[in-house]
C-alpha cells in the first residue's frame, strides 16, 4: 500500500485565503485511495505552509512518501511546480502527480515538473495513476458517469487539524450548460450537467452535522441548474429537520421560481452567491452571460423579501468597461442593499473562451501565473489603461466596504486590502512602469 500526500498549493496573497475553503478534487480522490488501503493525508499549503524556499525548508512529510499528488489551479501552478521540483531534488523516487484546473489546459508545460499529469477529472484514473508505477506522461482522466457511485469525501485526510474549513464544503454536480467566456467550467466538467443522488448529499449532510460542522457550502456551479432536484433537494432538508445554514451559488434565474425561494428559506439558506457580474448591459453580452440588469435586480429584490442574504460576484474589466463601470457598480451595490460584494479583475484563464480571444489579439502582456487570480491586471483592456484597470479594483473594495456603511467589514475590507497592498507593492510598480497614464 503506497503512502500518499495531496498538496493543494496557496496562492500569492489574496483574500480567498481568509475563507479556508479547500478544493474538493484532492479530497474526493484521496477518499478513494484511503478506501482502496492507501494511507493519505491532504496539506492546504495556504493553512499551513509545506515549502519555504529561502529558507530551504521542506515539511518533511513529503520526503517519505511514495507519491505525491498536486491539485493546481492556475493562480497556484507556479507555487506548486516549485513544490514539485524540491520534493524531487530531495527525493527524486517520489512520484509527482499534477491535476487540477491549470494542468488540464496546460499539461505541456505542468509534465516538466511531474512524472504523471492528469487532464480533466481524476476518479476513474487515480487508482492506477498511484498504484501502477509504469503509469507516466500525459493522460486524459475521463469523465466520471455516476458521481453517486463515488465514496462520500472523508475529511478528515486534512493535515490541519487546528485550522479546518470553517464551513463544509459539498459538491453535488458537476458542469454548467452556460458558457461564459471566462469560465472553464463548461470546458472541463461538460455542458451536459451530472447530478449525485438527493440521498447520497443528505447523507453526506447528516455526517457534517455529526462531525460538528454548523455551516455548509454548496460548491456546484449552479445550486439550482436542475430545478425539480434542487427543490428534491431542499424538502428532504426541511423533512429531516436538518440543522445546518448553508450558502451556494447560482444565477439569477433562481428568483423567477417563487417555490424554489420558499423552499430555499425554509431549509437554512444564508447567502446566496450570486454571479451578476456586472451592471454594464454591454458586458453582460460581452462576457455571454444570458442575463439581463432587471433580472439581477429582481434577483436581489426577491432573495432578500425571502430573509436570504446577498452576495454578489461581479468582474469588472470588459471590452465594454471603461473607467465609469467600477463607480456605476459599487453604487449599484448600495443601491440595491446588497449584503456584501466580491470585485474580480477579469483574467483570462487558460482553457476559457477569453484566453484565445486575448492571446491571439496580442493582449496577455503577461503568463506569469500567479497573478491569475482575479485582483491582478493581466491584460490590456480597450477602454482603460491597466494601471486604470487595477486602479478600480482598489476603488471598488474600498468603496462599497465603506464605514459608514458597515463599521465591522469595513474594518475587515481595510485589513485585508492593506496586506494585499503591501504584498503586491512590487507588482503595482512594475505596472506602473509598464503602462504610465
Ligand atoms: C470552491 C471554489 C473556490 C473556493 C475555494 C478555492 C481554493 N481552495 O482555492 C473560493 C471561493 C475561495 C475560490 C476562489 C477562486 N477561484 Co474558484 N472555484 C471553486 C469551484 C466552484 C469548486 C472547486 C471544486 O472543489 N470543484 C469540485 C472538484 C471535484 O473539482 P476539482 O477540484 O477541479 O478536482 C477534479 C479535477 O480537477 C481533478 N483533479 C484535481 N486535482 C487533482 C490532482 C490530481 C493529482 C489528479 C490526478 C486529478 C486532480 O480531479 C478532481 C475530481 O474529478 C471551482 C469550479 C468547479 N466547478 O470546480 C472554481 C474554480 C476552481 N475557481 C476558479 C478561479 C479562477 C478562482 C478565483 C481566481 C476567483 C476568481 N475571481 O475568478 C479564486 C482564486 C483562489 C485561489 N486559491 O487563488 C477557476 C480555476 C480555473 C483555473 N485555471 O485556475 C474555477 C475552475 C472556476 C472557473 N471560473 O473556471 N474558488
């Protein structure tokens, strides 16, 4: 029996990390191993450190294992592949496994630093990927069929103990039959959407409770793209008396069901996350969205009439936003009471519509991964300068976590911005430099 260690690498600072939510591929796959003999432990890097490069620090750990497995977005690949390369140059019998979202699209580049990379979704593959040592190179990881079929995610594989998740992720679909073109979900999980078994998630519900968990987090893309199941879903909730708030994400289109937003309150809905985007109808078409300004003010109208709160995702930074777009959004935001509010710098991820558009316009004026996390200019937008780009993203942040407003996030906004300030006070110089006004 090999023993395994997962690693899902931090990300250069961001406020992402605040929430602890870890990815569910490297616990979904490490529960199949552990269930199959193997012995395996999950490090949240960004939890707890695994490398410290100028110190030459390594948990050692990883040097006693039989394999590792790295689970890479884009924002964190540059972290993990220097993981990658000194496990290997301590202990070069160790075989290196990458998967994840950034390996899929750019698998040329990730098998420089592994043995074996995995594209798209790893459980029909992870047994042999570990077990068959003669297993390398590039392999395409085919799309599970039945995710019921799946053990349920068994959490305590994470190394940190002190530092768990404060609120328990679940996954209970995988794909979206949208295509924004920003997005990779489409592209990864299939247009075609893949739903476990109502029983199966409230299984896995009961069990987070027992564990002690007082809050879910719903990780599908889309809580509600199915709406009979959902609804399926949320009276089993209600039946079972299941005490547990929880919050997921979804589009707008929730609202215009009045029986699925009665159901959603009465089983503990929190928050919704909802994808608006923007407020610029431009961009909306722009980024293929499917949805329209008055769907996301009834959206937010509804939700709220029905006691659940609001947050509301928005990516400022299309063809179609100039330096008025930030200003208009945040006043949006107060306009409509939005509860809270998250402000990404469109990126363009490999693997998304945007990408190619981007790069074969000659506009990605930088690949250096790490700043591919949604609070860093990556590209040239048309209508404003990068610097004016990451300009906005400060102003929206600071703007709509005012202290008027709420003195409590506004002081946590401000925390948090600062650190990203003085964490990224290179990076702002560099674009500054780069693209003077
Ligand atoms: C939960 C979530 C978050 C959480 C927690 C993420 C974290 N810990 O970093 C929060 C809300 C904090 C978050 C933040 C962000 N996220 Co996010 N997030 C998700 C979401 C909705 C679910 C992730 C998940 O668990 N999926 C379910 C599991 C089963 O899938 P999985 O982890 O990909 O694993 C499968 C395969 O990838 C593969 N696999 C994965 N790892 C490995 C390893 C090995 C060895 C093998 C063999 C296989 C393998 O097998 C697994 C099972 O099939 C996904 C969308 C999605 N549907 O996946 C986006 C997603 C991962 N996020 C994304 C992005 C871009 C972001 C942000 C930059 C936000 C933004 N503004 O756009 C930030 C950056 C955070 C950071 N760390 O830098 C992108 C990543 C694309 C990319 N190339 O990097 C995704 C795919 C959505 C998208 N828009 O395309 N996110």
């Amino acid at each position: 029996m090999a023993k395994v260690a997962f690693i899902e690498p931090s990300c250069s600072f961001n406020s992402y990390g605040y929430f602890r939510f870890p990815l569910m591929g490297t616990i979904c796959l490490g529960t199949i191993l552990k269930e199959a003999g193997h012995d395996v432990m999950v490090f949240r890097d960004s939890v707890q450190s695994v490398y410290d490069k100028s110190k030459g620090w390594l948990h050692e750990a990883l040097t006693k294992v039989d394999v590792v497995c790295l689970s890479l977005m884009t924002s964190t690949a540059e972290r993990g592949y220097l993981i990658a390369d000194a496990i290997k140059k301590v202990a070069p019998k160790i075989k290196i496994i990458m998967g994840g979202p950034h390996p899929t699209y750019m698998s040329e580049e990730a098998i420089n630093h592994a043995d074996l990379v995995v594209k798209g979704e790893g459980e029909e593959i992870i047994l042999d990927a570990v077990e068959n040592e003669n297993l390398t190179g590039i392999v395409e990881g085919p799309p599970v069929s039945d995710l019921t079929k799946y053990p349920i995610p068994d959490l305590s594989i994470l190394t940190e103990k002190k530092l768990p998740p404060r609120q328990a992720p679940i996954s209970t679909s995988r794909g979206c039959p949208y295509d924004c073109i920003f997005c990779t979900v489409s592209a990864t999980f299939g247009r075609k959407c893949r739903f476990r078994e109502v029983g199966h998630v409230i299984e896995e519900i009961e069990k987070r409770i027992s564990e002690g968990f007082k809050k879910l987090f719903f990780y599908d893309d889309n809580f509600a793209i199915n709406k009979e199941r959902t609804k399926e879903l949320l009276r089993r909730m209600i039946r079972k008396n299941l005490k547990i708030s929880w919050s997921a994400e979804s589009r707008t289109d929730i609202a215009k069901d009045k029986e699925l937003l009665e159901l959603m309150s009465k089983a503990n809905c929190s928050t919704m996350f909802i994808g608006f985007e923007s407020v610029n109808p431009e961009t909306l078409a722009v980024y293929n969205k499917k949805q329209s300004l008055d769907d996301i003010k009834n959206c937010i109208k509804l939700l709220h009439d029905h006691g659940i709160r609001v947050h509301g995702m928005f990516v400022l930074g299309s063809d179609a936003d100039d330096n008025s777009t930030a200003k208009e959004t945040v006043k949006f935001c107060h306009e409509m009471k939005i509860d809270s509010a998250q402000f990404a710098l469109l990126h363009p991820l490999p693997g998304s519509k945007l990408y190619d558009i981007l790069d074969s316009q000659g506009r990605i004026f930088t690949k250096k991964w790490s700043l591919y996390d949604g609070s860093h200019v990556v590209f040239k937008p048309l209508k404003m300068t990068p610097l004016e780009l990451q300009e906005k993203f400060m102003y929206s942040w600071k703007k709509f976590y005012s202290l008027m407003r709420n003195p409590l996030y506004f002081a946590v906004s401000r925390y948090i911005l600062n650190k990203w300030e003085k964490a990224n006070k290179s990076a702002i110089a560099e674009l500054k430099a780069r693209f003077k006004k």
